[in-house]
C-alpha cells in the first residue's frame, strides 16, 4: 500500500469514527444501540468510545485499502471522507 493510500484510510478511519461516536446524525444509531442494549452494555460503550470504535472502523478500512487502493472504488470515497475530517478539524481551530 502507498503512502497516500494509507493517508487516505488514516482519514476515512477518523472521518466514519467521529461520524459513528459524536455526530448528530448518528444520535439515532447510539440511542438504538443503548435502548436495546442498556446504557451500561458493551455495544454502547463500543459506539460512544472513539478508541473503541476506531479499531472496528481501521480494521474494515484496512482491508477495504489493501484490496482496492489502486482504484477509484478506494480513492474517491476516501478522499471525500478524509477531505471532510480536516474540514471538520481545520473549522474547529479557525473558528
């Protein structure tokens, strides 16, 4: 795997994380998971813990890169997640 496409799991890992354990949209999903789990489960836990949950999301990211890191099926939805994580980052410290 090149340096680039390992940047781009890097940032697709970060980008599905965030997006699973502290985005609104998936507010939905961690109430689910909690009310049919309990609040104190694991399964709750596993997608409010971004530690967690970036071990699930790198592990399918890793094998999703090393298969297809030579084609657009990889770099155009990794680049558009990880374009969308540093946005996220870079608004947080210039606003």
């Amino acid at each position: 795997m090149s340096l680039a496409a390992f940047l781009l799991a890097l940032g697709t890992t970060c980008r599905i994380t965030r997006f699973i354990t502290k985005d609104t949209l998936a507010a939905g999903f961690r109430t689910w998971v909690a009310d049919r789990f309990g609040d104190d489960s694991r399964p709750s836990y596993l997608v409010n813990c971004g530690w967690c949950t970036s071990t699930w999301v790198a592990a399918a990211i890793a094998v999703y890169a090393s298969l297809l890191h030579t084609t657009a099926w990889f770099h155009l939805p990794a680049t558009a997640l990880t374009l969308s994580y540093l946005a996220g980052v870079a608004s947080r410290w210039l606003d």
